[in-house]
C-alpha cells in the first residue's frame, strides 16, 4: 500500500519535462489561414465557433499574442523557426527559408530528430491560396521538416454553389469572393485536410509525433458549404466602427493601403463580406473539430498537446482598410490556444500577459523535454501555464515588422509604429484610452518624451531580432 501511494505522489510531482519523460506527449499544431479573433471564445458577438472555444476550455487562452510579420509566408516561418523575419530572413511571401539558413532546425525538424514521426496536412508555411489547393502543390514547403506529406487539392472559388463577389472593385487573386456551396463539408479544402489529418492520427497512434495541420479558411475565397451561412443573419451582421476621418492621421506611405476604395464595399456588401467570412470560420471550426474528436476515439487525447493559432490577424474593413501587412492591433494580434493535458490549472483560463509567436517553438521543445537550438529568439511560455498572471514573464512587448520598412513595438500601454524604419511617417496610441488605435499622437508635443522613450525602445528590440544595415537599409 505505501509502494502505491509512493507511486501515485511521484506522479502527481511530475514537472512538465519529467511528464514528458515519463510519456513522450504528442504534438497537434493547427494552424488557421487569415484568422483575426473573430471567434466566440474570444469574445466576439457574432461568429460561431463551438469547436474551438470547448478547446479553450481546455487549455490556457492567449488574448495578447502576436505575429512577427502579418502576412503569411513571413509569419509561419518565423513560428516554424523561432526567430524574428530580420534573423531568418523571409519577409514576405516570396523567399527560400533554407536557402537564407541552410542549417536551421525548424521546429518539426527538431522533434523529427528525436525520434518522433513528424507530418504536414496542407498549408504549414506559405502556399499560394487559392492557386496552390486548386493545384495541390505546396511550392514554398520545408521537405526537412516532415517525414511524410499530403497537399490537398479543392475547387476553391469553382466549387458549385451561389457566388458573389463581396468587393466588386478588386481585380486581384485576394478579391472577396464568397461561394455558399452546394456541397458537402468533405468536399472542399478543409474538409479535405481533417480527413487527412484524421488519417494520420489512425496510422500513427501507437507512437510519438508531430502532426501540423493547416486549415485554409477563412483565406479568400470565402467557400463554406451553405448550411454554415444559414447560421448568420445577413442583415443582422456588424461592421467594425471607424470614425469618421480615421486615416488623415496616418503616414501618407501606408494610408490607401489596401483601404476601402480599392475593393467598392458599399455597406450592403460589407454585411455579405462579413457573413462569408463569419461562415468560413465556422467550417473551419467544424473541421477542428472532427481532428479533436478523433483523439478522443484513440485514447489520444491526455498525451497530446494541442495548439491552435492563426497565422497573422486580418482587418475587415476596421480603419478603413482589408486584409493584412498592416500594423494596426486587429492585424498583428492572433487567437492562440494552448492545450497541454496534464496542466490542468491553467485550463479554461486566459492569459493577457504579452507573448508572440515566436515563442511557441521554446514552449513545445520545453514540454517535451527536448534541447531546443541556441539561437531561438522567443521565451517559453511554461511559466504561463503555471500561472497566467505569473510575474516571473519579462517578456513587456511584441515586435512586428510589414511591407515598406514598417516596425511596431505593442507594450501594454502603447503602440508605436514608424514606417519607411522612421522616415516615412510614425504612429503613437494611447491604447489605455484609445484602445482602437484611431489617434495618432505622434504629433502631438505632449507626447514627445514618450514617443522619443518608445522610439528607443524599437531600435533596441530591432537589434535583438537581427536586424542587419547592410542586408535590410534604411530609408
């Protein structure tokens, strides 16, 4: 009897990378294509997503995470390899990670080398959406990362199914294009990647791995099948509230940027974009939520850990402007889950402490007991599972970069962002008082101490994560 209760004490001891020991946990990275926090467990008013927000009941919710660069190729890489766009050297879509750092470990990669099964469903770093599922290619892969992979190919905007074009003005491939499809979930996209993911989990159940799942929507085109559109009521849907004259503070290099007049979306048609992009997200959820179902019908689940993240946050139509590269809040922040099972203190809760998302790969070689690279630029985020409001996290601003020499340090207080690295034009918000960010103090003497203080404060962390005059000059 004492043997026993010996034993049971030990295990209820166990620290994180000793419970890794004991049982090697597996790794579920999800990954969301374009996804800002439109979701309910987040506390958006509109968007449905049941799947999801049961996740976060299962795990630690991050409300302050952030992208390093919002636009897909960039971020993913830097996830993938936990260090800043200016050290790996992607910084944007187009680029060759293994080219700029022959010798990198990404994440997958690190997992992979020890001894555990390591695969990619879909989009994990950059493909070119729609184009690439239509295909199925993914061109921009790392085939280091992975032991084995699967593309998924899908009609996309073909798809059969009513079809409007919810920003009539815009000519691009990222036009907002809505197909409220007559077909059934598996036959499209994400579907598609579930069924590939559950898959994967049925082959390689009886030993450890490393799955990353990507899920393209709500990426335009904004295909869902129609009984994810009946959850919305059209006319009922909110756009974001600008006031009037928004811009006229911002920099002149970034003010039309992507802002209403190019894409025509009349507030009628703001109402239709939102209900797409709304339905989008909850056959993505749906989606999760056949992969979460499936590691519950192994006896998987209490030795998985479980992240959920989009890539970068999107703005749909909040200051005027759509989509992504900005470096306002609802673009630079991400709806982060972290699940790890036998850290149950932390489940349901949320964290509002400022965390990015280069420190997700120190966090995952950490739970798993594994010896991380050296020159990994993010923090663990451990200590926040033992406690979200821990003081012993340093860790006091996000730094993200975007197009046009554009930088942005977000403290809890304030955001600061300087574009063309200072000689294009800056931005100041007060986001204590002005947490929408729409005025800018950069101007305003009485803001000049601080703005001088912040201003430091981004050539510092700009140094730290790896900027290079010689490769990256200022302008």
């Amino acid at each position: 009897m004492k043997i026993l209760i010996s034993l049971i004490l030990a295990t209820m001891c166990l620290t994180p990378s000793s419970q890794a020991e004991e049982r090697k946990p597996n790794i579920l990275l999800l990954l969301s294509d374009d996804l800002n926090t439109a979701l309910s467990g987040f506390g958006h008013p509109q968007c449905k997503t049941p799947q999801l927000d049961a996740l976060a009941k299962r795990g630690l919710r991050f409300e302050n995470m952030h992208c390093q660069y919002p636009v897909c190729g960039s971020s993913r890489a830097s996830l993938m390899t936990g260090l800043y766009p200016y050290t790996n050297g992607m910084l944007g879509n187009s680029g060759n990670l293994r080219k700029n750092l022959p010798n990198v470990v990404t994440l997958s990669q690190l997992f992979r080398n020890n001894s555990y099964h390591a695969g990619r469903v879909s989009k994990i770093y950059h493909m070119g959406i729609p184009f690439e599922i239509i295909a199925g290619t993914a061109d921009h892969d790392d085939p280091q990362s992975w032991d084995e992979t699967v593309n998924i190919k899908a009609p996309e905007q073909n798809a059969p199914g009513k079809k409007t074009e919810w920003s009539p003005k815009d000519k691009s491939s990222q036009t907002f294009t809505g197909v409220e499809a007559s077909s059934g979930d598996l036959e499209h996209a994400d579907g598609m990647a579930a069924d590939a993911a559950i898959e994967f989990l049925k082959q390689n159940k009886d030993k450890p791995f490393f799955l990353g799942c990507g899920f393209v929507r709500p990426h335009v085109p904004l295909v869902a099948p129609s009984k994810y559109f009946d959850l919305y009521d059209r006319d009922a849907m909110v756009a974001p509230k600008v006031p009037e004259g928004d811009l006229d503070d911002v920099p002149g290099i970034i003010r039309n940027y992507k802002s209403l007049d190019r894409y025509g979306v009349t507030p009628e048609l703001h109402k239709g974009l939102l209900e797409a992009y709304y339905a989008s997200i909850s056959y993505m959820d749906a989606q999760v939520g056949r992969v979460l179902d499936t590691l519950d019908e192994l006896g998987l689940r209490e030795n998985t850990i479980v992240i959920f993240s989009s890539d970068h946050g999107y703005l749909l139509g909040h200051h005027h402007k759509f989509q992504k590269q900005h470096l306002f809040e609802e673009s630079t922040r991400v709806p982060f889950i972290l699940s790890v099972p036998w850290m149950s203190d932390s489940h349901g809760n949320a964290c509002h402490q400022i965390t990015e998302l280069v420190d997700l790969y120190p966090t995952l070689a950490g739970l798993a007991g594994l010896t991380p690279p050296t020159n990994l630029q993010g923090q663990s985020l451990i200590p926040l599972l033992e406690n979200p409001s821990t003081k012993k996290w340093a860790k006091d601003l996000a730094f993200t970069i975007s197009r046009s020499g554009g930088e942005s340090i977000r403290t809890h207080d304030w955001r600061f962002t300087h574009w063309g690295f200072g000689a294009k034009g800056e931005e100041l918000y007060d986001r204590k008082n002005d947490p929408g960010e729409f005025t800018n103090l950069a101007n305003d003497p009485k803001y000049a101490d601080r703005l001088n203080q912040l201003k430091k404060r981004l050539e510092t962390k700009r140094k730290e994560a790896g900027y290079d005059p010689k490769k990256y000059k200022m302008k």
